[in-house]
C-alpha cells in the first residue's frame, strides 16, 4: 500500500481537535436524547419551544370556526341546576351549536350526595369530590 504525501495529511491543532469533541459530544447528546435512552430536560424544552415558533409562523392567525368552546359558569350552574346535566339537556345544548361532535372535561368542586349507611346520620353523608371526567359524546 502506498503511502500518503505529507502535504495530504491534516496537522490538527489542540484546538480543532477540542471543537470536534465538542461538536461530537452535542451530536451525541441529541442521538441519545432522540433513542431515548436518557431524557434531557433542556432538550426537550429546546423542542418544545422549537415546534411553539413553528405552529406561530406557519399556521394562519384567523380562528377555526369549527371549533366552539362552550363555558359554564355559575349563572348557567344557577339556572340549570347542579352539574351533571341530563343527557338531554346536554344533547340540547350541542344540537344548538350545530356540531358534529362534543368533548368536555369536567371537574367536579361541590359535594356529591352519597347514600349513608344506615348507622351513620345523614349529615356525614356527603363528601367533597374532585375529579376531572373526561368525555367524548356524538348527538
């Protein structure tokens, strides 16, 4: 085998070769984070904020006009009655929004009734619940 000239072999400073190892060593970091084998927080927020400018450039800036949020507050609460609502009435409102489709989280902050025990007085029977019930429900 023929010998390289010496003008074909680079001379590396201590320098280029500690910015290779950095740039290997970021290289790595990424295939590492990317496989999954160790989760970088930094990384995944570098993504996150990446993909945050992406959907702000790209995606027009008008509102989607199938989408239709509903809010009940207190006076709706007021006026139809403690939350959940009956499936028709719930049916009802959709129907008046004229979309295909409903979905809904639910968190429940007042008391529910619960059926006390026969040996315990009525006023230990209600307990405070909060829990978020998610729902998906076509009319």
């Amino acid at each position: 085998m023929k010998k390289l000239p010496a003008r074909w072999i680079p001379k590396l400073s201590a320098n280029t070769w500690i910015r290779i190892a950095a740039g290997l060593t970021v290289v790595l970091a990424f295939f590492v984070n990317e496989v999954e084998w160790v989760q970088y927080r930094f990384i995944q927020q570098m993504e996150l904020l990446a993909y945050d400018q992406r959907l702000r450039l790209f995606l027009p800036n008008t509102l989607d006009t199938r989408v239709v949020v509903l809010d009940i507050d207190e006076k709706s609460l007021n006026a139809e009655g403690r939350w959940p609502w009956s499936r028709d009435k719930v049916a009802l409102m959709i129907r008046q929004t004229s979309t295909a489709c409903a979905s809904w989280d639910s968190t429940s902050r007042s008391p529910s009734p619960t059926r006390a025990p026969a040996s315990r007085p009525s006023t230990s029977s209600r307990r405070t619940s909060s829990r978020t019930i998610p729902s998906t429900w076509r009319p």
